[in-house]
C-alpha cells in the first residue's frame, strides 16, 4: 500500500472512468500488482519528465510499470480510453453539436534519447522529431502521427488524416491548415480519399512573426497544453510508437482532470480569445 501521494496521482473518481478500460491479461498467477498504482507512476513519469528507473520506491518496480505501458501501447488499450475520454467531454461540452470541423498542424521537437526516426527541421532550428496532431474546435485529439523532424507537414498530413477515416467523429466537412499545407499531392490525395475540404488559412499579407490566425489556434492551444508535460518537453522517447502513447496519456490525463477537478484545482474553462 503506498503512503506517498503525488499531484499526479488519480483521484478515485478519476480512477473510475478509467478502470473499467484496463484489460485483465488471462492465464498465469492472480496479479499482485494494483493497476492504479502503475497508472499513477506512468503519469508521475509523463507530468515530471523523470527517467523510467529513476520511479520513486514506493511506484511498482519500473521494470513492471514498463511492461504494462509498453502491452498498452499496443494492444489498443490507450487509445479505448483517450477516445472514450474524448467523446464524454465532448458530449458534455458540445450537446447534440456534431464536429464539421478541425485543424490539422505540426510541432517540432528536439530528441533526448537517440532511436528512430530523427531528422532537422531547418525552419525551426530542430534536430529530433515532429508532432503532426488533429484536433477539433475544443482541441481534443483526434490523430496523431510522429515522424522525424524533416518529414514535410504536407507529406505526413495523409497519414494522420487516414485516423479521421471510419471513427465517429461526426461529419467532419473541412480540414483547416496552415500554408505549409498548400501543396499539389496533398490536394490531389484528399480529393481521391477524403471526404472533406482542405482549407488553407493563409496569414494577412505584411505580418511578421507569430500571427494568431482565425480558427487555426485551436491546434496551438493543444500543443501548449501538451507541453506542460515535462516530458513533452523535448521528445524523450526511443520509439515513434511511444512519442505517440506519450501524447495520448497527457491528453487522457487533461481529460480526466477537466471530467473530475481535483479538490485543489479550478474549474477549467476557456479563455477568450480576443
């Protein structure tokens, strides 16, 4: 039984919603080990940025909080419980109003830990990875696909907007993105296999610098929340598979904090935009 409690930690409300997701592997010796706790120490190790063996003692050993990310990762188990998160926020937040729309972008990262799939971003002076996300008009996730760092935004677009493709996100009629976007390929693959609009969102002619254009600052707000995780900071992952899962679980865990507030945590709402 652990007595240390960290502001990581999952409530017992939160620990409700997602229990009943958490698969119970048949065969073998009755398990010994309490899924919350490993949960917990996952999420200790997403919202701190710690290494895998530097888990305090009182976590599950790391070999075996591992070892359950890692069978999550594949199995499907993280993404049942992102979109079932997902989709209850959205029904409490938007009643009855299906998604038309959503943003697609991308955010460079640099690498900590080697692995696949590396590259330099020239543009933003990255050497590491890319985060390529699909978010809705709340900024909930609805794809994500990483890649190295100098995989061009309009040649990844296909592969995430291929997870939009038979999910129940609503009628999904246009797709806004940036003019790293306008290119002649992607165009041609969304008219032979989509069933919506790419919109460009071009910026007003004469700006410099950071511009907040319309609609399309849904997919940065996303990515500010993200990293708030330390360790999204910079991609700290070995594997693409595991960059993606790490994005995941702190949506999962924004979810459940914006489902169930914490006693010590305001309510969450969204700031104007001006």
């Amino acid at each position: 039984m652990r007595t240390q409690q960290y502001p990581s930690d999952l409530t017992d409300e939160q620990w409700a919603l997602v229990k009943p997701f958490i698969p119970i592997y048949p065969g073998g010796r009755p398990r010994t080990t309490l899924m919350r706790d490993v949960l917990d120490a996952v999420l200790y190790v997403l919202r701190t940025g710690c290494q895998w063996r530097y888990l305090p003692k009182d976590f599950p050993p790391k070999s075996t909080v591992w070892g359950y990310f890692d069978a999550w990762r594949h199995d499907g188990t993280l993404e049942t419980i992102h979109d079932t998160l997902r989709d209850r926020v959205r029904k409490e937040e938007k009643p009855g109003q299906p998604r038309h729309t959503v943003s697609i972008d991308s955010q460079s990262v640099d690498t900590s830990s080697g692995g696949e799939a590396r590259g330099r971003d020239n543009a933003k002076n990255v050497n590491g990875r890319k985060r390529h996300i699909i978010v809705d008009s709340l900024g909930l996730l609805l794809a994500v696909v990483v890649t190295a760092a100098d995989v061009d935004d309009a040649a990844a677009a296909p592969e995430a907007l291929k997870q939009l493709a038979g999910r129940p996100f609503g009628k999904v009629r246009k797709v806004y993105a940036d003019t790293k976007y306008h290119n002649h390929a992607l165009y041609g693959w969304v008219a032979e296999n989509g069933s919506f609009e790419l919109d460009i969102v071009r910026r007003p002619k004469g700006t410099e610098g950071w511009v907040k254009l319309p609609i399309r600052w849904t997919v940065e707000r996303t990515f500010a929340w993200l990293l708030k995780r330390r360790r999204l900071s910079v991609d700290r992952e070995k594997s693409t598979r595991s960059a993606e899962a790490m994005i995941r679980l702190a949506m999962i865990h924004l979810m459940l904090n914006r489902l169930c507030p914490k006693d010590d945590q305001a309510e969450f709402h969204y700031r104007e935009t001006g």
